[in-house]
C-alpha cells in the first residue's frame, strides 16, 4: 500500500472472476470479484456518503424497471433512520459500555458534555441497521410496539421501567394527542413552560412554608 501500511491478503474463492491483474493498483473499496458488495462493508470501508449513494441507486433501478419515478428524499430519509444508530467502541469517560448500540444523537450529545468537562470522549461507529430492527430500536417503546413483536416490546418496557417521553409523529397519533409539529409543537411547548412553572411555583412554596412554621 502507498500510504504505507501493511499488506491484506484475500481468500479468493476457486472459479471466481477476478476484476483485476497482476500487478495492477486497485483503489480502497474497488470490488475485486465480480458480485454486489455488502452494504455494511461500504460503510465500513467507504463510509456514509458511498453507501448512500450505492443504497439509492439500487433502490432507484427496481423503480426504474416498473417505469416509476421517485425522488431519492425519500430513500435516503429511510437509510437515515437505519444509520440512527452508533456501536460504543471505546467508553472513555461516559457511562456507555463496549459493544453497547445508542442513539447517535445521545452519543452526540453526551460526548459535547465529555468535551466541556475536559474529560475523555467516547468512540464510536455507525451502525447499518435493517428496517425491522431500526424500528424496534426507536427510544418511544408505543412506537416500537405498533410495529412488530408487540408483546416483547411491552413486557420489556415494564420490566425495566420506562417512561415514553411522546416526543414522535407516531407515538402521539396512536395514544390521541396532536403531533409535534405545526399547531401540535406549539401547544407541547406552552405545556411544557406551563408544567415547568407550575413545579417552580410548588417547589417556592415548599421552602415558604417551613419559614412560616417556624415563624408561628
């Protein structure tokens, strides 16, 4: 290799076409056998930006075959909710664990808070995720349990205890609250400012009383 790391060498199966020949420079992620590539290894190897644009493009071409036209908004809004997620490599200082699968954006998140503190940052991976599991793995435990495997859902979240913030489309749609968005994002934020001042109130009330107590 030009840039000076080791060599690799290649199990080749017997009677496979080889795309190159001896002696030949190949680029990293060329295919060196004839087939279509894992997309897992895309993005391990390519990174995010190939594998969208390999995901699409074989998704376009089926399309393309019935005569249908599509925008490609709307495959890349589906692998966006299969790349949600991030595999802990190394913990540093955060609570996370090895080998643990969080959401990306909480793993955002909790490294800027690392980051502020001067502490060590976690490393991470992005994660392929099939559309079955990446809508299993959403943090709303009502939205998970709609999709499929309603019960293990369910008896998972009441064993451990969880409480669904309702902060999604679907999880509002299916328990009768208005959506997050428009009129409905609104109206959860004045709840939200209302519920934040009502605990305010409450909580200036429980250090008046003792006073008055004592006053007495």
């Amino acid at each position: 290799p030009e840039d000076g790391s080791e060599a690799s060498n290649y199990l080749i199966p017997k009677g496979k076409h080889i795309n190159f020949n001896q002696g030949e420079k190949i680029k990293k992620g060329e295919y060196l056998l004839d087939g279509q590539p894992l997309p897992h290894d895309i993005l391990r190897i390519l990174g995010i930006k190939e594998l969208t644009e390999y995901f699409v493009n074989q998704v376009q071409e089926v399309y393309r075959l019935q005569g249908v036209i599509i925008n490609d908004k709307h495959i890349e809004t589906i692998l966006r909710q299969m790349l949600k997620k991030v595999e802990v490599k190394v913990s540093g200082d955060s609570s996370y664990l090895p080998g643990e699968i969080v959401d990306r954006i909480k793993f955002d998140n909790t490294n800027e808070k690392l980051k502020a503190e001067g502490k060590t940052l976690a490393e991470g991976e992005r994660v392929l995720m099939g559309i079955t599991k990446a809508s299993l793995q959403t943090e709303s435990f009502i939205s998970a349990a709609s999709f499929q495997e309603t019960t293990r859902v369910l008896t998972d979240a009441a064993i451990k205890g969880k409480v669904d913030p309702l902060n999604g489309l679907k999880e509002n749609v299916i328990v009768g609250r208005l959506v997050p968005a428009g009129t409905g994002h609104i109206k959860n934020k004045w709840n939200r400012k209302a519920l934040a001042d009502d605990n305010k109130f409450l909580s200036d009330q429980e250090k008046i009383e003792p006073v008055e107590t004592q006053a007495n």
